[in-house]
C-alpha cells in the first residue's frame, strides 16, 4: 500500500523506495520508446522501388545503394530521437490538413478507393504517394486543382524555406512535387511547410515545369537500371571530407575502395 504519510518515498509491501532522480528516469523511459521505434522500424518492409520522393537526392550513388538495398554503416541507421520526428511529421500533417479543410479547402488525402493518391512508373519500379490534392478552395491566387505537399521542419530549416523559396532552399523536396505532378497531371503544387517549434505556416505555390520532370524521370531510368547491373555512378565529390559524404550513411562503404 501507499502510505501518504511519507512523502519522501513511497511504501509498497512494507518497504520503503526512494524516488529516483528525473534524469535517470528520463534516460530509463527514452531508453524503451526508443528501442520500440527502431525495433518497429526495423520491422517495416523495405521499399522494392524509387520514391519519387528521393529522385532529388544530389548523388545517385546514394540513391543506387538505397534501391539495392545495401546494409547502411554501422550505427547509421535511424536512432530513435529521428524516428521520432518522423512520427511527429505525420501527426503535423494531420493537424494541417482539419486546418485547411476547416478554412473551406477541399483536401482529399484519399481517392475514392481509400488508398493514397500515387503513381507507378517504370514497371512500377518508379513510385510515388502524394499527401494530398486540393480539388477546391477559396480564391488565393491558385488555379484548382493542385498538388498539396506538407513538411513539418525545424526553426532554421523553416526560416530558410520562405527566405529563399523551394527550389534554392529544398532541392530534394522540389523534384518530389515536380516528378508528382507529372504523373498526376497536375499545373500546379502547393507546399505547406509547419514550423515545428512555433506551429507557424507557411504556403508556396510551385507550378509545373515539364523540362525538369522530364530530366527527373530520365535521370530515375538511369538510377533503376544502374541498380539491375549492379553498376554505380560515379562519387559526388573527389574526397570522402565532402560535407554530403560526412552525412551520408553508406559513405564507408562508398569510399572503401577508392583510389
């Protein structure tokens, strides 16, 4: 039992037991939600195709290693703290989409079938899901329908956004909307990046360039094919010091047998 007369300790069974420090309870409690995710991550079935969400990776070689499959470095695969703001993202895009609904935009998150709008390419080895389309909505300046895209980002990642606008601040992001709206037939994309820290939005509209998707979807065919004969692309950079290679988690791996 509790006996409510101690409030130094609790007393269970008749023995007394000291209330631990917060931060080792901390540690102890963030120990186990992490193991859960990675373990959960674990778990989840790799892709077997191209994200259109990827296309715009700066170094096709990263890309070939991640369509094959390769075994990521040792301890550079997702830790929990990542995983966890991966999880928080989608709960973000969640609270966005019942605010845009709310403020009279007609956003479907589904089609008719209940499954994600996407598209398939290339054999299907070429894919992509979309967060969303907006088939209506009150007059802003944007022609309907149009492509919805949602990003939940830190302070400095989010002030860089609506400083230098998509394109320069988000390449990998940029080609995602491009290559979708390709593929969903689509003149026009609106971004809505939330500020994770301050829960501030900001919205940008992109239109379609049917060049650069076109160099996307080319470069797409090169990346497949270059995985099917096991071939890879050159490095990105001349020395394994470059800034993407530091990040990057196949860059022992990439840079084992060079010269």
């Amino acid at each position: 039992m509790i006996d409510l007369n101690h409030g130094s300790g609790l007393v269970y069974g008749g023995q007394s037991m000291a209330l631990c420090d917060a931060p080792a309870v901390t540690a102890r409690i963030n120990a186990h939600v992490d193991a859960a995710l990675v373990a959960r991550n674990q778990q989840q079935r790799p892709r077997d195709y191209l994200g259109g969400s990827r296309i715009g990776e700066a170094c096709g070689r990263k890309l070939v290693y991640e369509v094959a499959h390769a075994p990521k470095d040792a301890g550079r695969d997702f830790d929990g703290g990542i995983l966890r703001i991966f999880d928080a993202g989608h709960q973000f895009e969640t609270l966005s989409i019942r605010w845009l609904r709310q403020a009279g935009f007609d956003l479907r998150d589904r089609g008719a079938d209940g499954e994600q709008f996407g598209f398939a390419a290339a054999g299907g080895k070429l894919r992509g899901h979309a967060d969303g389309v907006i088939v209506a909505g009150p007059d802003v300046g944007i022609r309907w329908p149009s492509l919805w895209e949602h990003k939940a980002l830190g302070q400095k990642s989010w002030t860089d956004l609506v400083k230098h606008g998509l394109r320069q601040s988000k390449p990998i992001y940029f080609a995602q909307v491009q290559l979708y709206m390709a593929y969903l037939e689509l003149e026009v994309a609106l971004l809505t990046a939330l500020n994770r820290d301050t829960l501030a939005l900001h919205h940008e509209a992109v239109p379609f360039d049917a060049a650069e998707a076109q160099r996307l979807s080319d470069r797409a065919v090169d990346i497949l094919r270059a995985a099917e004969s096991g071939e890879l692309p050159p490095r990105i950079a001349a020395h394994s010091d470059f800034y993407l290679c530091r990040f990057c988690p196949y860059a022992a791996r990439c840079w084992e047998n060079a010269r």
